[in-house]
C-alpha cells in the first residue's frame, strides 16, 4: 500500500498537469479551431505547414510565459492591443479563405494558395488571452522538483500537449473533409467552421473593448 502511496504521489502532480493542461490547451479556440477548419478546407496534408506555425508559435508564447517574458505583454496595454488585434484581422481573412474554399473533391486547392507556415505562427502568439491562461496554469501547479527541473518539466508536457492537440483537432478536419465528398455537404461545412472561427475571434474582440 505505501509503494502504491507513493506511485499516487508522485504521479498525481503530473496527471494534474496533463489534465488541466488539455482543458487549457484543447478548448475551442482561434488555434484549435484554426487547425481543424485549415484541414477541412485544405485538406490535411495541405495544411501542415500552417499546423507546424500554429504548434510553433502556440509554444513559443508558452516559452515566453515560463521565462517571464509574457509579463511584457500583460502590463502593456498598447502591445497587447496591437496583438490582438493582429490576431482578429488574420483570422477574419483565414475565416473568409474557409468559408470561400471550393470542395476538395474539386481539385482547385491545387492552385488556391492555402494558409501559410507564418501566418500558423501569427495565431499562435498574437493572443495575449493565451498568455495569461498559460501563466495561471504554470502557476497552479508543483511537481515537486528543483526550481529548473520544474520549469523545464512542466514546459516540456505543455509542448507535448500543444502538439497532440493541434494533431487532433487537425485530423478532426481532416475527417470532416473526407466524409463530406459531396459539394453541398463540404461547402456547408467550410462555412459552420468559418462562423466557429469567427466565434473565437469574440473573447479577443471583448478584450479590445476592455
């Protein structure tokens, strides 16, 4: 019973994380979503330079957050208002590019320039909102190690988590996009995708207002 009370101790920090970090990290938002409309529209392999910008630059604001460098964002109103609002003006134009994308059964993404690496990127840290959830999440949590090996610890599941998730919410497009061969059924697609993307833009609109 003590080794099994020991096991639960030392593991449960990490099944915290791991949960909170998927409630944080896989929630419907202009990331998550970005990735599974992109694939929809797109098609998975198409979209793959846009996923690797989105996980890329989903984790380097994690990076900024576990080196402090997040706080120069939040307590700077002009720069966080410049981000965001970088955020919502990409992501309105990638929801019309969805909305307005033909069937991928009728071969013209071939010739459609589909989102890019760079833009991927530009999602993922141009959300100060993302900032501030990573930050209380990092702070929420002790895995009971040295100072650096924490950090280094609870950075490196969120990056794993970051990943799986784009991963999943990417072949969850993926799979609408196979399933809806028919053109009606795609294009209705592509738009209820674009209004979920234009739907997350909401929270970063209110903060704008704020």
């Amino acid at each position: 019973m003590r080794v099994v009370s020991d096991v639960s101790a030392t593991l449960g920090p990490y099944v915290s994380l791991v949960a909170s970090g998927l409630a944080v990290t896989g929630s419907p938002g202009p990331a998550t979503v970005g990735a599974a409309a992109t694939a929809a529209a797109f098609g998975l392999r198409r979209s793959v330079p846009y996923l690797l910008g989105s996980m890329a630059g989903t984790t380097l604001a994690l990076l900024a957050v576990a080196a402090g460098l997040a706080s120069v964002v939040l307590t700077q109103p002009e720069l966080g208002t410049v981000l965001t609002a970088a955020a919502v003006a990409y992501l309105v134009w990638l929801a019309w590019k969805i909305a307005t994308a033909p069937p991928l059964a009728a071969g013209e993404h071939e010739t459609r320039a589909r989102p890019t690496a760079v833009q991927g990127v530009v999602v993922g840290v141009a959300n100060p909102k993302a900032y501030a959830a990573l930050g209380a999440l990092l702070a929420s949590h002790r895995l009971g190690l040295p100072v650096g090996a924490e950090a280094v610890a609870e950075t490196t599941v969120l990056a794993v988590l970051i990943v799986v998730v784009h991963l999943g919410w990417a072949a969850a497009g993926g799979w609408l996009a196979r399933v809806s061969a028919r053109p009606r059924v795609a294009r209705a697609v592509n738009l209820v995708l674009a209004a979920a993307l234009l739907a997350a833009t909401v929270p970063l609109l209110l903060g704008l207002r704020a």
